[in-house]
C-alpha cells in the first residue's frame, strides 16, 4: 500500500509536469520535494478517518475540545460579506467541519475582547478613528502578528455581540484584555444601533449599505486607574471594571465565567 509520503510524491511530479519550464529534477523543486517528505513522515500518524475518529470518542465520552478560528461576524454566511473568510467560524462549523452531528455540542464558550478591533477593510460601527483609538491600539498591541499591519480599534459593539451570541448560542463568555482599558478616565459600550433619521435597527444589518449609515448609541461608564494584571479573583478587581462587566452581561443576557488580565497563561480570572 503506498504511503502518504509515497502518494505526496506523485502528486508533486504530476505537479510538475503540467507547468512548462519547470523542472522536476532541478534544484528548486529537488529540494522543496525533500521538505515535504520530511512533512509527510511527521504527518502522517495523525492522519485517519476523522469522521470516524470524533464520533467514537464522543461515543466513549471522552473531552473534546474545539477551538475555532476567524470569528463569527468573519463567517460567509453571517458575517458581514464580502468582508469574510470562506467558511463558517460560527458555531454551525462545527458539526459541518468536523462530521459532528448538532446533538453532540455540548458547552459554547464565545471569546471576545473588551473592546472591539478588525483587520482590513469592512464596516466597524464603533470604530475610535482618534487618539483614543491610538492609545487602545498600542495598550493592547494590536498589530497583525505576522504582518504587523495596525488593527481598527473602537469601543465594545453589543449589538455586534449580541448577534454572535444569537447566532452561536453560547454557554458563556470569556471576555478578554480588560487589562487593557485600564487608565480610560471614561469607558464606551456601544448599546443600540440608530438610522441616520433616528430610528432604531434591533439587530446587526445584512445590508452593508446600511450599516455604513449606522449612528451608534453609547453608554458611558467610569474607567479605572489601577493596574489589574496581577488580579486573580474577581471581588479584587476595582468596582468600575465589575461595573463593566456586568453592564455587557445585563445587556447581552450570557454570563461572562472567564476575564483575561494580561497575555499570560495564568493571567486569568474565573467569575
């Protein structure tokens, strides 16, 4: 029986030889060929039938846990095309990635930070296009870690977040980077979504060119001075932040059970 490696191998000369001017035994691809081999011998005892893989271990009961990519408002379907990636980061991918039938997800824990950011072009209704949205920026290192292109910052958008929760219908929320807003005299939650007449949009628009259009409305609340990094239980942290907190638990209707305070791994509050 050919091996993965073995397989790889005629797949690359097949390669090869559809492109004119390239040569199978040249240097260039002599050597690219050598790397994936040593790819394959390190790939391929993971690779298996994985439908058949997942549904038996959810069967033995043993703990699952998947993580996904990309966010939910970057889904194809849900998000807000054609600013998005090519599948489906939502909840649903889950079982459409995975072979999972619905009825085996069990807890749904949304990840989101304190504030909101995106990457490249797209709406962003509560983007800060100020020293603010400078100063959050470098607070929170938000850079492309790989190109270390700028990320849009803005305010925490509830509508946008209340859409993913509905969307996914998520357990709980982990809410990530508070340590960041620390230092605002002043903190910003964008709460409800108005047309340029006043009138109010009760969900996230599909339109782009409405969303374009969108005035928000937004809840002012008191910042805090103090460095929270080194906070580990949630009655230590100052009560303005836990005024924040609550406020987007009360306004999102899903409790938040986890809060990041800083980029390490222990750096993390349970509620």
């Amino acid at each position: 029986m050919d091996t993965f490696k073995d397989k790889l191998e005629i797949l690359l000369r097949d390669a090869a030889m559809q492109f004119k001017g390239f040569d199978y035994d040249g240097f260039f691809l002599k050597e690219e060929m050598e790397r994936y081999k040593r790819f394959a011998e390190k790939l391929e005892p993971f690779i298996t039938d994985t439908v058949y893989f997942m549904n038996k271990s959810i069967q033995e009961k043993k703990g699952v846990l998947v993580e996904g990519g990309q966010a939910t408002m970057l889904d194809i379907d849900f998000g807000t095309y054609p600013f998005v990636t090519s599948s489906s980061p939502s909840a649903g991918g889950i079982c459409t990635g995975l072979g999972i039938s619905p009825r085996s997800i069990g807890d749904l824990i949304g990840v989101v930070k304190a504030y909101t950011t995106r990457v490249g072009s797209g709406p962003f209704p509560t983007e800060l296009l100020s020293k603010t949205g400078d100063t959050l920026r470098m607070a929170g290192m938000e850079f492309g870690t790989t190109t270390g292109r700028p990320r849009r910052c803005g305010w925490l958008d509830l509508v946008a977040l209340k859409y993913c929760c509905q969307i996914n219908g998520f357990s709980s929320l982990n809410l990530t980077k508070l340590d960041v807003l620390s230092g605002f005299p002043e903190i910003k939650l964008g709460v409800s979504y108005h047309k340029p007449g006043g009138e109010r949009v009760e969900s996230f628009p599909a339109d782009l060119e409405l969303l374009e259009q969108i005035q928000v409305k937004y809840e002012v609340l008191p910042g805090w001075e103090s460095d929270i990094s080194s906070v580990r239980n949630y009655k230590d942290l100052p009560q303005a932040a836990r005024n924040y907190v609550e406020r987007i638990e009360e306004i999102v209707g899903v409790p938040i059970h986890y809060i990041g305070v800083g980029p390490g791994r222990d750096a993390l509050i349970f509620k």
